[in-house]
C-alpha cells in the first residue's frame, strides 16, 4: 500500500492565522472539520498597528468614506466623530436584510474565517478585540443564523453575522437557536460595542464570496478525482477498451490534464481480468467512455486555473477604506478592493465545467442501466420486470443534471445598479460562488449513482476478477450498500455512497493503492 503526500482537512487541528498564506485545506479544515482558528504574534501587531492609525484618523477628524462620512451615496453626508459608534451599530443594523432559508453551517464559518483572514493583514484599522470574538465564536461553536438568499457580493450576509457580535441577531449554540446575546452568555463571551469603521470593514469585502468558492473548489477537485474513478469502475463493467488510454494519442494533444486522466485509469484498472478479457470487443467505444481523458482533463484545466485565482483572492486585502501605516500619519485609501470579479466570474466557469462532469457521468449511468447498451440484465437486476432496479436512480441522475445545467448561466454577467447609482456596475459574484457550491454537491450525488451501478454491474461479470484497485472500491461500497437483488428501498444506498465521495474516502483508498491520482 501506498501512503499518499498529502494531508487531509480533517486531520488538520489548529490553523495559526498571520504567517504567511492560508491554504485552501486549512479553510476546510475549519470550515466542514471544526480546527481551531489561533492567531500569530506578527497577526495582532500588525492589527494593532492599524487600529491606533484609525484612531488618529477619528481624532483629527479626517474625511474618510464609512468613518466620518455616511455609506454608498450617502458618502457626501459628514458624520460627527461623536456619532462614530452609532453609525457602525446603524451599518449593521440596516444592511442585514438577507431572506430565505439559513446557509449551511460550514459555509458560514468559512465566511467568519475569510472575515479573520482578510481583516488580519492590518490594513483595515479593526481593534483586535473584534477578530478574537469572531475567533471565539468558531472555536465554542456558536453559529451565526445568516440567511443566504438577496446578496448581489456581499454586505447583507456579513452583517447577520455581525449583529452577534453586537449581542444581537440569532445564533445556534449546543444545537438550540437562541438570541444572540443569550448565545453569547451561555458560552461565557461578551459582545462589543463597534468603534469606526469596524461595522464597515466586517461587512465588506469578498469573504462570503470566496469562502463559498474555496467549498466549491474543494468539493470539485475532489469530485473530479472521483469521477476518474467511477469512469474507470463503468469502462471496466462495460466491457470498454482500454486501448483508448494508451498513451500516444493523448501525447499529441497539448493538454497534460488529458494524458494524466488517461494515466490514471489505466493505473485504476491494472490487472483486471475483465479489461483483459474484453480489450478486443468492440472497435472503439462511445464517448462517454472513449473520451473520459479529453472531458476529464478539460474540467480539471479549469479548477487548476480557479484555484489560482481562488488562492490569490483568499489572501488578499479585500476591504475599503485601506489604511496604509505611511509616513507618520498614515494614509487611508479609498478603492475598490471588495469587488469580487476574480472569483465571481472563475465561479461562473467552476460551474460549466462541473455541468461538464456532470453530463458524461449521466450518459455512463445510463449506459450501465440500458441492456440495449451494457449487454447485462435490464437495469442491472436479475428479474427485470418484477422489479425496478436501477431504472429511477438514473431518473434522479437526470434530474440532478437538468437542476445543474440551469444553474450554469453565469451570474457576473448581469448587472442591476444599485444605491443610487453609485454602485453603477455589480459583480453578482455572491450567486457565482453559490451556485458553483450547489452544483457541486448535487455532482457529487451523480457520482454516487455512477458507483453504485457500477458496483452492482461488477457482480454480472464474475467469476472474471476486476482489477484489485476496483475491487477494493467495491468491497468498500459493499460494506454499506448490499447486492440488489430485489427492489427495496434505494435512497439510503445514495446518501451513503455519497457520504463517502463527499468525505473523500473513495478518492483516499484508491490514493492509498495507486498513489496520488494525477491532476
């Protein structure tokens, strides 16, 4: 057995915040696995630094947008340092006005910890004390009630958050949702009362944007890995020809992405006997079979490059006004660092690409399903007829593809001005990264569906041996998801398979057989 380079979010126990940047696995880690968030010495001085800057800033009554001056239009509104506590509490107030139901507990923590990451660079002139009560809440486990529907970028779901902060709003805590201030004294934390600019620098910038993006792209590369998998497991069982993955042809196209997808299923399905036994069966095989690498390797092209612009954006500045410690004084900066463009519109193309996955999975279920296709009994079960089989699950599949194929119409192509007019241009980016997260868990159920016709599909074909990668993912699936061999209640059998793609198990074993699968 091999053991895989790498390190699992889950094993990940503590993310130290301030040296250097933050990885995409440390966001899971906190996020999905509950790792605990510290901050370094270097992340408090350089908080530290830029408050005492914001301070004078207040104290010598400079005209700074959202510290001396109202929000958005109202920017030419002169606001008294005297008022500067009440006109962050107003900012949060106003702007939380998300409707619909809450988003999902990992996606608000990733949310608080982008919050963390981004406020953390010292630019933006918040008191320490902020950052550790939102460090607090994700390490006692108090979660912020934030509905998640009505963003355009960002603001509204930021300042649900915030209100908890201020011993307002709602939070679930020990599994019971209570009043923010009931939540907050039951785990012995105190709210704060916010100082200038903090209600402003809490609510903006991209961290919803990219927290729910990082969840996306994780749960895509993983997916992708999975379905080199599941497509090799359905070219094995579909008596496929294994001569579509030599590696010459796919040396001639300029794209490494396709000859390591070839690789990789050539290295799934060493030492099968049904590859072997059915290498000269047919002359070529339908696409979505022959042109797992050209498909495969095309997405895992586009997740590379998101995750570049994903990772830049994640250890960025995001925030405005920015406080740079120049000269004596310091400087305070007005731009436009909250535009989440860059990861908007790579979100928007996460979910082509998975819509892409997503077809050439369905069409392989269907071919698993179809014996006018797959040369084995009708919908995989022995007395078709009697029984359904797996005739429905490919009907789930197809419903999944279609939700998937609707939510791939980018979102940052659109614009609908806002406050006025000011905010004449806008990044949609929030639904970008959503959509991108929804449609990659409802691939990883189409995975799921893949494997587990395919393992059930591996039972007709004995007493020829699959290959001892495929066998071991069988043997896998099998602990949870027994032979079919009448109808019976299908849905469990989903949800596990799924549980396992979702938590990277079935992308581990083989990894711990094969090695890395190549990216």
């Amino acid at each position: 057995m091999i053991t895989p380079d790498f390190l699992h979010p889950k094993d990940i126990k503590e993310v130290a915040l301030g040296d250097g940047a933050v990885l995409i696995e440390e966001m899971i880690a906190v996020a999905r696995y509950g790792a605990k968030v510290t901050f370094t010495e270097a992340y408090c001085e350089r908080v530290d630094k830029s408050r005492s800057l914001i301070e004078k800033f207040l104290e010598d009554n400079r005209l700074i947008y959202g510290v001396t001056t109202g929000f958005g239009s109202n920017m030419t509104e002169v606001i008294s340092p005297h008022d500067a506590e009440t006109l962050q509490r107003n900012i949060v107030r106003s702007h939380a006005v998300s409707v619909g139901e809450p988003l999902e507990k990992e996606v608000v923590r990733a949310i608080q910890l982008m919050i963390l990451v981004n406020l953390g660079h010292g630019y933006s002139g918040v008191r320490l004390q902020v950052l550790k009560l939102i460090a607090s809440l994700l390490n006692h486990d108090i979660l912020p009630y934030v509905p998640g529907e009505g963003s355009v970028g960002y603001l509204s779901p930021e300042a649900h958050m915030s209100l908890l902060l201020i011993g307002e709003g709602r939070a679930w805590y020990n599994d019971e949702l209570l009043p923010g201030k009931d939540a907050l004294a039951q785990s012995g934390l105190k709210p704060v009362t916010l100082g200038c600019k903090e209600g402003l620098a809490l609510i903006s910038g991209t961290a919803s944007v990219t927290a729910m993006a990082v969840l996306a792209l994780y749960n895509s590369m993983q997916a992708a890995k999975t379905a080199d998998i599941t497509g090799a497991m359905s070219l094995e069982v579909l008596k496929g020809t294994i001569k579509a993955f030599d590696p010459r042809p796919h040396a001639l196209k300029k794209h490494e992405e396709q000859a390591k997808t070839a690789r990789n299923v050539t290295r799934i399905l060493e030492g099968s006997q049904i590859i072997d036994t059915y290498k000269e069966h047919r002359l070529q095989d339908a696409l979505s079979l022959r042109c797992i690498p050209q498909v495969h390797g095309a997405i895992k092209r586009v997740l590379k490059d998101a995750a570049v612009s994903i990772e830049n954006e994640m250890n960025s500045v995001s925030d405005n006004p920015l406080i740079f410690p120049e000269e004596e004084d310091g400087i305070a900066l007005m731009a436009g660092n909250f535009d989440g463009s860059f990861v908007g519109i790579y979100a928007d193309t996460i979910s082509i690409a998975l819509a892409n996955l997503a077809k050439i999975t369905e069409r392989r279920i269907d071919r698993l399903v179809n014996h006018h296709l797959s040369e084995l009994p009708n919908f995989l079960v022995v007395n078709p007829g009697l029984n359904s089989g797996y005739m429905i699950p490919q009907y789930t599949a197809a419903g999944l593809l279609n939700e998937i194929r609707v939510l791939s119409h980018p979102a940052t192509i659109d614009n609908i001005p806002t406050c006025a007019n000011q905010e004449d241009v806008i990044s949609f980016a929030y639904f970008a990264s959503k959509k991108a997260y929804l449609i990659s868990k409802k691939l990883e159920y189409i995975l799921a569906i893949e494997l587990m016709t395919a393992t059930q599909a591996m039972d007709f074909h004995l007493p020829l041996k699959p290959s001892p990668v495929t066998e071991r993912v069988y043997h896998l699936v099998r602990t949870e998801v027994p032979k079919v061999e009448e109808d019976r209640f299908f849905h469990p059998d989903i949800e596990a398979i799924y549980r396992r793609i979702h938590e990277g198990e079935i992308v581990k074993l083989v990894e711990m057989s094969i090695g890395e699968i190549e990216f």
